[in-house]
C-alpha cells in the first residue's frame, strides 16, 4: 500500500441523509450534505490523480465545531453526539466516487474514522492508501 492521497478538506463536515419518501410516493435524497460533498469534490479535484482501481484503505478525521461553552483547547476532543460517523463516511466516499477517485467505494476494504470536536479549523483530515 502506498499513500496516494493525504489532504485536509475546510468547511463543516455534514452527514450523508437517508432516503424521503414524500406523500405521493417519490424517493428522494435530500441535499443537505450537497455543499460538503462539492467542497470534498473541489479539494481532490485539484490534485486528481488516475482512478484508483485496486483496493484500497481510508483513514479519516472529521473536525467538528465546538459548542461555545467548551473551553480552547490545543488538542481534539472526542465529538459523541450527532452525525453518526458512518454517515459522514457515506458522504465523503459518495463525492470520492463521484469525482472518480476510485473506480467504486465497494473498493474500500478497511476504514479508520474518527470524529472530533475542532481545535482550530473544522474539516476532514483525508489519508486513501492503495495499490496500483
């Protein structure tokens, strides 16, 4: 496995949202998480590379905004509450396939996520490891 990709993302992470069905039946997906999908989009595009086509290994930290009674801190503090971790992964690996990154996110067979409260610039600290 080599690095391929290691870059932080700005802005504020959101949650992929599930699928609305509306009165008359239609599904749909709702596009609260659009502008963090095209920020996420943006950065990668910049320093695209070939589509990925092997497997291939993510390791991401989401740096949330802290509630302003928490107290400056240098380091990051565990984020416990809403988004769901794997919710921000589905967001993140739907604009990393969107922008063909990879081929398919089904190629991602080992994730590392974790998600914190920012100590100074919210976003996603983004590491893709692959073999060619």
């Amino acid at each position: 496995m080599k690095v391929i990709y290691q870059l932080f993302v700005c802005g504020i992470p959101k949650a992929q949202p599930r699928h609305r069905t509306a009165t008359n039946g239609h599904v749909y997906n709702p596009n609260s998480a659009n502008a963090w999908k095209e920020e996420i989009r943006l950065s990668f595009r910049s320093c695209k590379r070939p589509t990925i086509t092997g497997a291939v290994r993510l390791t991401v930290s989401f740096h949330l905004p802290k509630p302003k009674s928490m107290k400056e801190e240098e380091r990051n503090i565990p984020h416990t509450k809403k988004p769901d971790t794997d919710n921000l992964l589905k967001a993140l690996m739907d604009a990393l396939t969107e922008e063909k990154i990879w081929a398919d996110d089904a190629q991602v067979y080992d994730t590392h996520a974790g998600k914190y409260y920012a100590a100074r610039k919210t976003g996603a600290r983004v590491i893709i490891e692959a073999d060619f």
